[in-house]
C-alpha cells in the first residue's frame, strides 16, 4: 500500500498537492511510507529504499534532485526523473528476486 494508497486517483492527486503545498511553505521534514515509485520521486528529496522480509533494512538511499516546485508534468518532461524511476524500479526488481531465492 502506498502512502495514499486507499484512496481514489484524483483524491491522491489532491492529497499530494496538499502536502507538496505544506512543505513549500514550512520545510519541515517529513517520513512518508510509499510503494509507489512515482509518488516517492514527485514528493522526496531522499527516498531510503529497503530491503524485502521480517528482516528488512535500509537498502540504498537515493537522493532527488529535481527542482521544485514539482508537477506530474514536469516530472515526465525531466530526463532525470526517468533515471531516477529506473533506479528505483531497478533496486526493487533486485531485492524481490534475492528474497524470492532465500525464501525458496
């Protein structure tokens, strides 16, 4: 489940701009838990990807450096944002195939 994960498409859009809206006001740090590539990478500086199992860890911690403020459509539109999902998308396929090994 993502960090909005419950609820419906536009409502997570809003939700997203909501806090995207907070943070440019007050820049306060905040943890948010994702599994949704494209949500960690439109709303992090920093996405810590961890490992799979009872046993998980802190696997890679990526930093996001694309400009704010930030849009789904700009996102798109950026060169790194696809390095980025790719990396992402990359350490995720790794680890699952790594624990699906050690569970078997």
């Amino acid at each position: 489940m993502n960090l909005f994960g419950m609820l419906d498409a536009l409502t997570r859009w809003e939700l997203q701009e909501v806090l995207m809206d907070v943070w440019s006001r007050s820049q306060i740090t905040a943890i948010c838990v994702t599994h949704d590539v494209d949500e960690a990478i439109l709303l992090a500086d920093r996405v810590v990807m961890m490992t799979n199992g009872p046993h998980a860890r802190i696997g890679k911690i990526m930093e996001v450096d694309l400009p704010r403020p930030r849009t789904r459509k700009a996102l798109l539109e950026h060169s790194e944002y696809w390095n980025y999902r790719e990396e992402l998308l990359s350490f995720l396929t790794e680890h699952e195939v790594n624990h699906a090994h050690k569970v078997a």
